[in-house]
C-alpha cells in the first residue's frame, strides 16, 4: 500500500515478458538491432511522421541530453520551478549543456503560463550580461498532477518561436496526459509545437526505459554524439527497445496509464468526502496532492500506508502517486482508513466539547 511514487512499482507482465524473449540468441549492439529498428519505425507510426529516436535508460538523461541540443552554454531555458529538470536532476541539464541557465517559472498549478513567459521575454535585454532565451521546457503531466490543454501547450510554442527559442516537453508521464486530453500523440506534441519530447515509459509499467524524439530534423544531427559521450549509449540496445516494443504494441502505454489514472480518480473523489480535505488543484493524471488533518495522517501512517508528506516532514499536504498496477484494494483501504480516523477525531472532538459544557 505504497503510494509515495509510481516509480515503486515493477515492470507490467507484458514487458517483462517482452525481455525475457529478446534474451535469446544474439543481436548487434548499440542500436544496430531489429527491436531498435522496429521501435523505430512503430514510434514514427504513433506520431503519424518521421522522427529522431535515441533511447536512453533514464528520465534525467532523456531531458538532459534532449535539452543539450536546444541551447548555447550561454543559453537559458525557461521551467517552472517545480520542474523535475529544477528540483531532480542534481544539475544534470546544466552538465549536458555546457552550463546553460535554468531560469524557474512558477505558479500553483505547476504549469509554465504563457503571460509569465512574455514578462521574462521582454524584460529589458542587457545583452552579454545576461544569458540568452534559448529553449522553454514543459512538463505533460506537470509535477503538481496537472495537465497542459493542448491550446495552452501551443499558446506558448507560438511565444517561443516568436522569440526564436525551441520548445522541449518533460513527458515522464506523458501517457498519463494524453489519456486525460483523450488526442493523438501528435496532437499533443509537434502539432502543437514541440519540437522535442522526452518521452517515458518506467513510471508506467517498463522496466528502465525512456526515449527522446526529436520533431524537429535539425537538432538530430548531433544528438547520437552527445548521447554516446554522456555515457547513455548502451551496449545491449535491444533490451530497451524490447520494453518500447511492448509498450506501444495494443496501446499497452495508454491502457497502463487509463489504470493508473482512474485508481487516482478513485481515490481523489473517497478523500474528498473526509472533512478537512482539500486539494491543491483538480486531479487530472495520477497525481493527488491533499491536505488532511493531522490525526488523520498520522492514523495513515501508523496503519502502514506509505507516502510523502508535501513539500517535507511536518507538512499537512500529502501527495499521492497511483501507478498501473495500484490495487483498487489498496484504494478503497486508505480511504476506509482515512474516514476511520476522520470520525474517530471527530468524535473525540466532540466528547471533549461535551465535556467542557458540562464542567461550565
């Protein structure tokens, strides 16, 4: 009854299955295999044109190398400052681009807002003494548990290409996302502007996987270079694009992410009835970020449910994570606990207001 991340979670049966029957016989390595080459052409499919593909083994390398592309070690890259680039990556974007700047952006909904972004744009340019916009990245989920409409994703890739700058999208739970805006893949991506997406899949039933797809043919050119110097080269490919090949075979990716979403949902709407509780914002992938009253928090805890109090220890705010494989069990358990202690502190509230109106 672990809802600290979906990051806990195993791999989906399909996926494991998947290595297990690319483990046999040999295959070229570094890419230069068939499961490569069929991921490929399948992601090419989903996207509905050709697209770069450099699969990597992480979430910081995708965004990191991706970014790596977009801008001058002289350039800044707007975020919001809840962003995983900002908050989780130890520096990694800054590393892999030579020293850019990350420039935060911030707002309660967790999204980068079009009206924001035009204030940094035209603030007074200082020329050598500043760094120079180069790139706006986004996150689809957002880290608040939030989802950019696909007006407000081209709201601002039209800024950024008024002002000359390249437009990435964190997508780490992009199928979580996509199954909430119920569009295309490319709808919500280069039709609407992007020009590269970091595209996840271990949040969401892989093993280790992730994938950079590149929209736009230009910043391609050097991607397999950086890659290979950055270390996320591997030598055994086949055993990433053996998970990717699964992922996307019978819309596998947005099945998994509908499951997590709709346990989220659950969960969000069994809370809502716990007096006190209130939400951060609407819940719209399978991110809930809650407040709840102390005593039942701590209830939670004692009874052995796992999850982060938010932004630390001490906090009010809990955040949840439903994952593919989340248990509706599981669901209906913490929020039979939940109003367990809701109406235990409720009714030990009330014997002590009884009390005192019978000692007055």
């Amino acid at each position: 009854m672990n809802f600290c991340s979906d990051n806990v979670t195993g791999a989906a049966p399909e996926i494991m299955e998947a290595l297990a029957a690319a483990n046999t016989g040999h295959a070229m390595a570094y890419g230069d295999d068939d499961w490569t080459r069929r991921v490929e052409a399948r992601l090419a499919e989903v996207f509905e044109r050709e697209v770069g593909v450099f699969l990597v083994a992480t979430g910081t390398a995708a965004n990191s190398i991706g970014l790596s592309v977009m801008t001058p070690p002289y350039g800044a890259i707007f975020c919001h400052a809840e962003s995983h680039i900002e908050c989780d990556e130890c520096g990694a974007p800054e590393f892999y681009s030579g020293g850019a700047k990350l420039v935060l952006l911030d707002s309660e909904d967790g999204k980068v807002h079009a009206q924001d972004l035009h204030e940094k744009l035209i603030a007074p340019d200082h020329g050598v003494h500043h760094v120079r916009a180069a790139a706006v990245s986004l996150t689809q989920a957002t880290e608040a548990g939030t989802v950019y409409t696909l007006d407000e994703a081209a709201g601002i890739a039209e800024l950024a290409r008024a002002h000359g700058l390249k437009l990435h999208m964190d997508g780490a739970r992009f199928a979580n996302a996509l199954v909430t805006l119920g569009r295309s893949p490319a709808e919500a991506t280069w039709r609407a502007g992007v020009d590269i997406l970091s595209f996840g899949a271990s949040k969401n039933g892989a093993w280790a996987a992730e994938a950079i797809v590149v929209f736009d043919p230009a910043l391609a050119a050097t991607l397999p270079y950086r890659r290979k110097r950055g270390g996320h080269l591997l030598s055994k490919m086949r055993f990433l694009a053996a998970q990717f090949e699964a992922y996307l075979t019978d819309d596998l990716w947005l099945r998994l992410a509908a499951r997590a979403n709709g346990t989220a949902a659950r969960l969000a709407e069994g809370l809502a009835a716990i007096p006190g509780a209130e939400f951060r914002n609407p819940v719209e992938a399978n991110e809930i970020f809650v407040t709840l009253p102390e005593p039942v928090i701590r209830g939670l805890e004692e009874d052995g449910f796992r999850f982060y109090r938010w932004p630390g220890e001490g906090a009010r705010m809990l955040r949840l994570v439903t994952a593919f494989n989340t248990r509706a069990e599981d669901v209906e358990a913490f929020i039979a606990a939940a109003r367990r202690h809701a109406e235990s502190t409720a009714a030990s509230v009330g014997a002590v207001e009884a009390g005192a109106r019978q000692g007055g």
